[in-house]
C-alpha cells in the first residue's frame, strides 16, 4: 500500500535564491623591512598579495625619490623603479593570489636608509 502512495506522489524541489555583496579586499606586504644584503642590494623577503575584486588590481611601490637606475627583483621579474618615487610593480585585470621573493637592486650605495610603502588599488567597485 506504502508502495501505491510513493509511486503516485508528484517529486517536489524547493528552490531558494540568496544574494549578497561580498567585500572587496586587497593586500599586498612584504614580509620584512628592506635589509641591506650589501651596499647596493636590499631584501624584503617576500611580496604576498591578494585580490578578491574580479575586475583586477594594481600594486604601487612608493620608494625615495632619486633612485635612478634602481630596480625592484620580484620573483623572475625586473621591474624599474620611478624616479620620482612611485611605481606601479603589478598590473592585473583579474583577481588572484601570489607569493614571490623581493628585493631592491641599486645603481649606487644609497644615502639614507631605504624605506619602501606599498599601496593596493582594486580596479573595480568597492564594496
């Protein structure tokens, strides 16, 4: 009789929709303060940055004015730092995730001591 009931019961779904906003974030650091390796090399352990906002992000290094020549070595790559001090070091038009090694290579021992800030701008909304 189960058998009779089960077989003439129409199968339901429930259907349930959920919206929401998801904050943007995005960060980028190095794992340490420059450390002179030598006269004219600089370590800063490693660059780790994130991005959840799908339409990209930059990375802007803001270094001392005046380095001329200066190069920021992030993993394979040889970036060229600004002479005026601010350089855009990633350039990405989508969201994601990395971890490279980092340094600053310079042409020349440097003056003062070589102080870097970073700064993260999300190409898209901000939520």
């Amino acid at each position: 009789m189960a058998a009779l009931a089960l077989a003439g019961a129409e199968a339901q779904a429930t259907t349930v929709t959920m919206t929401g906003v998801v904050h943007t974030v995005c960060e980028a650091s190095f794992t340490m303060e420059p450390v002179a390796i030598d006269a004219r090399r600089y370590d800063l352990g490693q660059l780790k940055r994130s991005c959840n906002d799908g339409a990209g992000y930059r990375i802007v290094i803001h270094t001392p004015a005046g380095l001329s020549g200066a190069v920021l070595v992030l993993g394979t790559k040889q970036i060229a730092l600004s002479d005026n001090g601010t350089t855009v070091v990633v350039d990405s038009d989508t969201d994601g995730r990395a971890v490279e090694p980092a340094r600053i290579v310079l042409t020349a021992p440097a003056a003062q001591p070589l102080t870097v800030r970073l700064e993260t701008i999300a190409k898209g909304p901000i939520y």
